[in-house]
C-alpha cells in the first residue's frame, strides 16, 4: 500500500542517489518550446494534514522524481507554489518516463507511474492526488515501520479541460495545443 513516511535521513538523500536535474517552471511569457524539448504540466493533491497544519503546509513545495527510461536521467520536477495543492509546468526532453519519487518537506512517497512525453508538444500528465486512507490504518502503518506514517492511495485524474485552460491562461503566449498523455500508476 502507498504510503507517506518521514525521511530521517533526508541530508544524505542526495548523496546517496544520485544527483537529478531540477526542473522548475517555464516563464509564463514563454513564446516557443524549448529546443530539443517539451513541456510537461500537471497537478499534485495532497489530501492529508491541510487543515491541522495549514499555516505550516505553505512552508514547503511538492517535488516529484521523475527518470527517462531511455537514458537513466533523473529530474526532480518542482511544484509552482508551497502547500498541498500544486501545478508543475515544466520543460523536459521527451521519451518515456516513470515517476519514481513524490516529497514534500521531510515526507516522501514512493508510488510509481509510467508517462510517455510526445517530442515538440505541451503534455498534460494529470492530477495525481493522495487521498488519505485514514487515523487508524495510519496508525497501524506507523506502529508495524517505527516511523511516522500516512497511509493512503494515490490516483491519477483526468482533469484536461480546466487543467487546459489554466495552462493556456497562464502561458498566453506559447502557442502550442496541449494534448493529454495522462500517466498509469503502476502496482
């Protein structure tokens, strides 16, 4: 079962693993696609903790991790804004990828989902939300691996047409036409 845990030792992390490319997102002003490139946008909910810890949620940003099957590269794509519900507008080679990694803060999730980017083209992946499975199968999740757990599910959801929109509205000049390539979560 998917589950969020907190990282202790989250310094090392990166050391560890390796080093990813961060991708943050493109200027709104953007006229073209980047050469050689294509972008990528989205949403990530988080359905855990917003009312507990709302002034705390903003602190930190979403980060997902992301590989390119086809050359090994790691990117770690950032989220627009602080708190527990974000939208990614990023730009990235195309070819096909498996999100390996979500973070936020000290809390991490490894659920897996597979994507395909078409080459020269803005590709909406989805709405990946977390929805919490509750406090007592939380707290049994936590007992049984000695650290804080969440436990819950993600899922993907097509969310195109507002997500196309809000894309289109807040990149008035990339004149690209988005199309959907929505990710597949994978057990």
């Amino acid at each position: 079962m998917p589950r969020w845990t907190r990282n202790s030792i989250a310094l090392l992390l990166p050391v560890l693993s390796g080093c990813a490319t961060t991708l943050h997102s493109i200027p709104k002003n953007q006229a073209s696609l980047p050469a050689q490139q294509s972008v990528v946008f989205g949403h990530v909910t988080l359905e855990f903790g917003k009312h507990a810890i709302e002034f705390f949620d903003h602190l930190n940003t979403i980060q997902l991790t992301v590989r390119n099957l086809g050359t090994d590269e790691l990117y770690e794509i950032v989220c627009d804004q602080g708190g527990s519900d974000a939208d990614f507008f990023v730009a990235i080679p195309p070819g096909n990828y498996r999100m390996e990694k979500q973070e936020k803060g000290n809390l991490g999730s490894e659920a897996h989902a597979r994507f395909t980017v078409p080459p020269n083209q803005v590709a909406y992946l989805g709405t990946f939300r977390y929805v919490d499975a509750g406090l007592g199968e939380s707290i049994a999740m936590s007992a049984l691996s000695g650290g804080s757990t969440i436990a819950g599910k993600w899922r993907v959801q097509d969310d195109f047409q507002a997500a196309r929109t809000a894309f289109q509205s807040g990149h008035p000049k990339l004149v690209a036409s988005p199309v959907k390539a929505l990710a597949v979560l994978e057990n």
